[in-house]
C-alpha cells in the first residue's frame, strides 16, 4: 500500500473557503430580511410664547386687603338711633318755631305784638282793642304749636325701634367724632333758639 507522503501534501498550497456568518450574530439584518423603518414623527410646532419674558412687577406690594367691616349689634343700632333722633329733635326745636312765627305773622303784626307786650309790663293788665285781642289769640296758637315742637317720650319711642331696626339691618354705625358732634348739638342748638326767633322775647 503506498501511504502518501506527508511533506509533500503539506507542500500544496491550502484551498481557503470563506465561512458563512450569520449576521444576527453581530446585531446585523441579513440582506435578505426587509425590516420595515418606523415612521419619523415630526417634531411638534414651538409655541413662540413659550420663549417670551415673563413680565416684571415692579409693584412688589401686595394690594391692600379690604377690611370686612364688623356687624354692629342691635344694641348699638338703638344707642345710635337715639342720637340721631335726639339731633333731629333739637334741630326741628330751633327751626319750626322761627317757620312758624313767619308763616303766621306779618312784618306789620309782628310789631304790634311788641307793643302789646310794652304795654303789659306798663300796667300789668293791659287793656286790648278788638284787633289786638285777635292778634294776641294767634300768638297764643303759635305758642301752643311752638311748645309742642319737640318729640313727647311716646313719639321717641315710637321712632327708635324701627330706626335702629333700619341701622342693624344695613349694618350702619356713625363713628365717635359724629356721636361727639350729635351730642353738642342736641344740648347747644336749644340754646340759639332766642336768637332765630326774636318773638320768643315777647
């Protein structure tokens, strides 16, 4: 049997073969596998108003808060209405009599009324004509409508309920400084009354 020799064969040049590889092995597709691209998305529009500035405050402080003004009682409705009705009373005491003097007696009869009186303190019992005793009767009128000028305790009470009802329910309150001037003026107006109505002196 000839056996071949060995040296001989390893003198033939080698035949090199190309090996196949799979290319899933190094993460390649196979040209031969058709994979399908994901759509692109497109890339949303920029809102330009997200790039604007954010507008400075130059007034830092905060607006003042508005104060929730404090529900009065019924108690201090009724202290108020007593001063507003006290105030109205005094006022009506200073001006109704002057009104009425005006509206009841003449400049003409006004003067006569003086010299009645003159002649009263004369002699006392002053004798009176027919036109002078009329004349008198009217002043005694004025004079009762005069003293009745002012608020009897019944009418007082009479207007200060609902009056201070009224105040409770729009929630109105005068402030001390009007309660001060209310106060002067119902105990000093009384007071000037001789001065707007000068036939108080008769």
């Amino acid at each position: 049997m000839i056996t071949p020799d060995l040296i001989e064969i390893l003198k033939e040049p080698t035949e090199h073969k190309q090996e196949s590889f799979v290319s899933s092995d190094f993460g390649f597709s196979s040209p031969d596998v058709v994979v399908e691209a994901e759509p692109i998305k497109k890339a949303p529009t920029p809102n330009l108003e997200d790039f604007e500035p954010e507008p400075i405050n130059l007034d830092s402080e905060e607006p003042p808060k508005q104060e929730i003004k404090k529900e009065i009682s019924l108690t201090e409705s009724k202290k108020t209405a007593e001063m507003v009705v006290a105030t109205y009373d005094a006022i009506q005491t200073l001006t109704f009599p002057f009104l009425y003097q005006r509206a009841i007696f003449t400049k003409k009869e006004r003067q006569l009324l003086k010299d009645i009186k003159v002649k009263m303190r004369q002699s006392g019992i002053a004798s009176l004509n027919e036109e002078e005793q009329n004349l008198f009767d009217k002043y005694t009128t004025y004079s009762d409508l005069k003293d009745n000028v002012a608020f009897t305790d019944n009418e007082t009470n009479l207007i200060l309920e609902p009056l201070a009802k009224v105040f409770k329910k729009y929630n109105v309150s005068l402030g001390p400084e009007i309660l001060l001037l209310s106060a002067l003026a119902t105990v000093s107006l009384p007071r000037f009354l001789p001065l707007f109505t000068p036939l108080e002196k008769l």
